[in-house]
C-alpha cells in the first residue's frame, strides 16, 4: 500500500477519533452498580450507529431510543448515522482503532468479517438466556447472524428483492403491468428507455454494493444458488456467467440507464425512481414507504422478481441490518438491553410496519398490514416453492471489502471503458476465488 493511500487512512482514523472520543468511556457516575441488573443509580450512556440514515428511518429510531430512555432512565444512549455506501470502511476503520461504538447495526456482508477482526462481541450468552428466542421465525434461527456456530447479531427484519415499476410509463405504452421473466425485464429497459423525455428503464447501481444486483442475474441465468462451484472456484470463470455479467452492465453501456448512474448507491438509485428519471427499480420493501410518501397513488407498483427461464426465482434475502454490539463496548450489559428492547415483538412490528420489512417474529406476520398493498407479495413470496433464496458469500471475512471497493472499483473500469470485459471477469472471479479457497482450508466441507 503506497504512502498516500496510508495517510488518508490515517487521517481518517484521527478524524472519527476526534469525533467519536469517548464513545467507549460514556460513564457518567463512579458508581459501581450495573444499570441493567438493576444498580443504584449508575448513569450510563451508550453510542449507537445506524448505516441506514434516511428522514424517515432516522425519525423512527430516534422515537424508538427516547421510548427506551423514558423506561431505562439510567441509561442514555447516542444516535449516529454513515451512508450505507460508507458503512463498511467506516466500521472497519472505527474496529481497528477500537473507537466503534457499543452497538452498531450491520449487514450480513460484513459481519464475518468484523467477528473474525475481533470487532464484534459474541451474543450467544445473552442469546441463550434470551426469553423470545422460541417466539422467533425458522428464517431468523437460520440467519447469516453467526460466526463460527455463535450469535453475534439479531436480525432487525427481513428484505427480499421485487422490482417497483413507473405504472404510469407502461399505460402509456400499452405494456402489461408484470415483468414475469428476465427477457421481459431486458426488452422493457429498452422500450422504456426515452432519452429524449428524460426517461431511462432502470435505475441503475454502478456504486457500491452493485455487484450484488450484478450476481443476482448471474446466479439466475446460470441457475445456481452459490457464487460458487463444487470444487469453490468462481462461477464466473463460466463462458455463461461471463456472458450473463455482459448483458447486465449492458443496460448501463447501451444507456437504458442515465449515465451517472455508474456512481449511484441505495439513495441515488431510489431517488432516480421517484423522481422520474427510471421505470424500473430492484429493490427492497423498505422502499415502498419511500414511494408512498414521495409518489401519486397509482403511478407505481411493485411486482415481484423475474424468473428465470428453468421457472424460478433467485433472489437474495436476507436481514436488513442486524444488531451487533461492539468489543470494546464498556458497557456490554446496557448495549445488550438496547439490542433486546430494540427486538421486542412490540417493537420489531412497529419498526418492520415503517419500514415495509419482514418481521422476526411469526406472530406478527399474522398482523393485517402484511397481507395488503405492495408489502403483500413480499411477504407470499417467503412461502413461494419457485423461490431460490440466493446471495452473497456472507461467510468470507473480507466480503465487504470485495462488494464495497474491490468489484466497485473493477466494475466501473468496465463501465467507463478503462477495462476490457474479460479482465474484469477475470479478476473478479480471481479475487471470489482465492478467498473461498482460503475459506474451505480452515473450514473443511463434509
């Protein structure tokens, strides 16, 4: 790594240290009684941060930790937020220089990766002793919140993709509101596409994370469920994969999507969709609140993701930022009733209804709101038989680092034509490969 590269890191680091100070030393009593099992009187304040900052999001959260003070008035705790596209370097950074705040939420790309650093504190016995643990979805018992067979995170609520859809442009074009198949959703960014008006298909993710979006066609064109083959070499050293990668950032190259797209995130790709500028959006529930705030009823819909031409549906799901608490929090207990008061039934509905996300709980999937309106097909889609629930490699450490600035980077050589197509592919399959094979020599396969 050069000189400058380490400088930026450096300043970095004293920058978040700066700001940050503190934030594992936030005793504000000498008392030595604990505020979770019920001290005399310890004032304690905890940090958290939230990678997810959006209007809506932020307001709730926020009510959600003045509710919690109001019952643990003990215990004050500090909201924070990073973008999403940040998220990673920023935990990460904060990690190594052992400023990271007591509780954190984090995805499931990066979570192998901060346990496996040390960053992260093992939940399993707060965990075992946890008294909703039997009242939780077989989804949630089985979510990548685990790192070598222990808890380090609880699932806030589940996501899975469906694509949103400008109804509007597609009346106008007399083209049936459904994208069944992904031909459909290949010929449609086309049709769409009126660079006169303003008007592009997709909304597309050139910046961080978009890899993901990229795979999620990969795997469906090449049916498969793993970014791997058996014997742990890339699936994209495959001529269709290969072929299936081109015809995805084709939609950026042939300009179905607006051209500063190649640099668009989570907010940039949804805010292309409201206001106008693309017909097609991939995303996620949490969206549909977005929509239903920002856009006229009837001018958009949501339906579900395209099959692929064996019938099914390959979608990556998962958990949409779970709740972690950090090791180097000094005040482990007060974080873990944070995280527990966070994960209440009550509250996991209220924060899953807001958020248009799957709950973690089987009884509150029973609530009315989940089988109405848009968040309807997400929630069916769960029980779907034609539904192969296909992601990421959550179990490589360095995951987010690959998703968020290796792919990042590579890709958009290719999209600005720095880079040829097979090198990208290459290097991309090079880098997936020598990590999974790193993986499967400390974690031998049955």
């Amino acid at each position: 790594m050069n000189k400058r590269v380490w400088t930026v890191i450096l300043l970095g680091v004293l920058l978040i240290s700066s700001v940050l100070a503190g934030c594992g030393n936030n005793k504000e009593s000498s008392s030595s009684g604990s505020a979770s099992e019920g001290g005399s009187g310890e004032k304690v304040k905890i940090s958290y941060l939230d990678p997810l900052p959006s209007n809506e999001r932020t307001e709730l959260m926020k009510q959600l930790i003045q509710k919690f003070e109001e019952q643990n008035q003990n215990i004050t705790v500090e909201y924070m937020s990073v973008p999403w596209e940040e998220a990673n370097k920023k935990w990460m950074t904060m990690g190594a220089a052992k400023i990271l705040p007591d509780v954190i939420s984090v995805d499931d790309t990066s979570l192998a990766g901060m346990s496996a650093a040390g960053y992260l504190q093992s939940l399993q016995p707060y965990y075992d002793k946890w008294d909703q643990v039997a009242n939780l979805t077989e989804a949630t018992k089985q979510a990548r919140n685990k790192y070598k067979n222990e808890v380090y995170a609880i699932p806030d609520a589940f996501l899975l993709q469906g694509l949103f859809i400008q109804s509007s442009w597609f009346k106008e074009k007399s083209l049936p509101e459904t994208i069944d198949t992904w031909a459909d959703y290949f010929s449609l960014a086309e049709k769409l596409t009126d660079e006169s008006q303003g008007r592009y298909g997709i909304s597309f993710r050139g910046g961080a994370n978009g890899i993901i979006r990229a795979m999620e066609y990969v795997m469906a064109a090449t049916h498969s469920d793993s970014w791997f083959d058996k014997e742990g070499k890339a699936i994209l050293y495959k001529p269709e994969a290969k072929e299936a990668f081109k015809k995805f950032y084709d939609l950026y190259l042939n300009g179905y999507a607006p051209k500063e797209s190649v640099n668009w995130g989570f907010n940039e790709m949804v805010q292309g969709f409201m206001n106008g500028q693309a017909g097609i959006l991939n995303q996620t529930p949490e969206v549909i609140a977005v929509a239903e705030k920002n856009m006229q009823p009837g001018s958009w819909n949501v339906v579900p993701m395209p099959k692929s031409d064996d019938g099914k549906r390959y979608i990556f799901w998962g958990f949409t930022a779970a709740y972690a608490m950090s090791s180097n929090s000094e005040h482990k207990d007060e974080a873990w009733k944070f995280i527990e008061f966070l994960s209440s039934p009550e509250n996991n509905l209220e924060y899953s209804k807001k958020n248009s996300s799957i709950p973690i709980y089987a009884e509150n999937l029973k609530d009315p709101f989940f089988s109405t309106g848009p968040i309807s097909g997400y929630a069916g889609s769960m029980a779907d038989t034609n539904i192969v629930f296909a992601g990421p490699p959550s179990h490589l450490t360095k995951l987010g680092e690959f998703t968020g600035t290796y792919a990042l980077e590579e890709t958009q050589k290719y999209m600005t034509g720095n880079q040829s197509l097979d090198d990208t592919v290459t290097r991309l399959a090079d880098w997936l490969t020598k990590e999974q094979t790193e993986y499967l020599k400390e974690n031998p396969q049955p």
